[in-house]
C-alpha cells in the first residue's frame, strides 16, 4: 500500500472520534437502569446475545435486529439462546409479533438465522473460550461458514467481522470476562480486518487516491483498511476499531438530504476532512 500523508492519518483520527463515543443498538440494549439485556455485553450470555445481532445484521436494520431480540427475549426468556429448539413456526409468529421487521423478505430470512446462531452456541460453548482459542480471522472464517446467511459464500464476511467490532467494543465496557480484545492488533492475526463497506470505497477514493481497480477486489479491500487501521489508530495506542463506524458513516445517506457523517460531525464545517471532501462545498455556505 502506498504510503498515506501524516496529515490524512491525523485528520481520518479526528474525523473518527465522535463516532467512538456512540454505541451501536446491540450494545446500548445492555446499558442504562433498566437494561433489555440483564447481563455484562462481555459475558457468556452476552456474548451469544451480540452474536444474535450480528447475525442478524445488515445496514440500516441494527434497530431491527436489537427490536426483535429484545421482543424474544421478553417472549421466551434465557430461551433465547435455544431459539432451535424452538418449533419453526412458533418462532416466525413471534418474529412477525415482535414487529420488528415489515419487510417480508427480510421477515422470512429471520427464523432460520437465529435458529442456526443457537445451533451454533450449542456446539462450541460459552463464547468467550471460544474467542480466546483461535485467532479472530479464523474465526471469521468459521462463523461466517456455520451460520446462516452469516456469509459463507461472500469474500468479504462482513456479518462476521461485525461480530468481532461487537466484540471489541464490549470488551471496553465494564464487567464479562473478555480480555481487551479491542484495544490491541490481533498477535495471532496481524491481518485481521474489521468489517468493510460501501463507505469505506468512497473513502479510499476521495482520500487516499487508490487507482479504481485497487477498491475491487475483496481480498486487496480488506488488506487495505487492515493497514489502515493499523496506521491510524493501532500504532498510535488507539483501538482499531474506530475505523469502521467512522467510514461506514463517511457520505453515507441516512435520509433525502442527510449524511450520517454530518450528524456525527455536527455539519461539515467541524469536520477535519472538509478540504477535500467533495460533499462538502454542498452544504458549507449554508453552514455559520
Ligand atoms: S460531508 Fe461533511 S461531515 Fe461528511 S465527511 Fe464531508 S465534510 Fe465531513
């Protein structure tokens, strides 16, 4: 990879903190007096409920995925880690009474997911030995092939990955029994990649000025924002993680006329990449 200007680094840096200061719905359904989740985000039960979500998981559907979950848990209790023992049908009427999903499609997808992740936390266990026993890219690899729709076929294994974000984050908070995974690369897994999207391309093409081909193939894009992690927060003493919320949000829509990048920044005129972010020159004279 080429190597990328220290002021980039620094203003990607500045860019990514506010989105660090944000929990993520999986997470947040954890917190506060009266939590959904009764439990530490790190520990056992914890863990196989942010496996739940990540299953779960696609763009704009964590608020669904948290809703449904929080609507199964209330419904069948510690159950919820055994959802396939749970008969097919019983499962997709709660699924459709949790609400939680209005698109069909989607709706039918959800059942066969959250019974394959408990298939999964059957077989291997309390989660947490699970995660310490192999490095995380293997583990990616080995989640993304045993659950449903969890990315077996896709090279990128993004559900996958989301998982481990989850996981890094949680091992932030207080309480469980996660070492802190988040906050250090990988010794076993130098390489490893946090979840990679459609932001992420925007970004390396308005920042980092990769010939268009760079941004094509899965395995040189997660080879890419690996080092970029790595260069911009790893050798800085900084959790890897922050790169992925900050660049899934980078001119990301979030409505007609909403950039989810502008809300996290509190509009462009605070934002450290304003001088070549091209959205920019768009919303800056409106801006005081
Ligand atoms: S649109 Fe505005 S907030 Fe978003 S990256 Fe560009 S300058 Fe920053």
């Amino acid at each position: 990879m080429k190597t990328i200007p220290a002021a980039t680094l620094d203003a990607l840096r500045r860019y990514a903190a506010p989105f660090a200061d944000v929990l993520p719905p999986a997470l947040a359904a954890f917190a506060g007096r009266d939590p959904v989740f009764p439990y530490a985000p790190g520990s056992p039960r914890g863990l196989a409920v942010l496996l739940l979500a990540a299953a779960l998981h696609w763009p704009d559907g964590e608020e669904a995925a948290v809703r449904a979950l929080a609507w199964l848990h209330a419904r069948f209790g510690e159950d919820l880690f055994r959802l396939n023992r749970v008969p097919f049908e019983a499962l997709a009427e709660a699924v459709l009474a949790s609400g939680a999903y209005p698109d069909e499609g989607e709706r039918k997808r959800v059942p066969g997911i959250l019974r394959s992740a408990c298939d999964f936390l059957d077989a291997k266990g309390p989660l947490d030995a699970w995660l310490a026993s192999a490095d995380r890219e293997a583990r990616v690899r080995e989640l993304a092939g045993a659950v449903y729709w969890m990315g077996k076929s896709s090279l990128l294994k993004n559900k996958a990955r989301y998982f481990f974000w989850l996981v890094a984050r949680a091992a932030e908070l207080k309480g469980g029994t996660l070492p802190p995974a988040g906050l250090a690369p990988d010794p076993k897994a130098p390489a490893f990649a946090w979840p990679v999207t459609e932001g992420h391309g925007r970004f390396y093409q308005d920042f980092l000025r990769a010939p268009l081909s760079a941004g094509l193939d899965p395995a040189r894009r997660l080879a890419l924002f690996a080092d970029l992690a790595r260069k911009a927060f790893d050798a800085r003493g900084e959790a890897g993680w922050r790169l992925y919320p900050a660049l899934e949000a980078y001119l990301r829509r979030g409505g007609p006329l909403v950039f989810r990048c502008r809300e996290a920044q509190g509009g462009c005129r605070p934002c450290p990449l304003n001088a070549r972010c091209p959205a920019a020159k768009h919303f800056l004279p409106a801006e005081k």
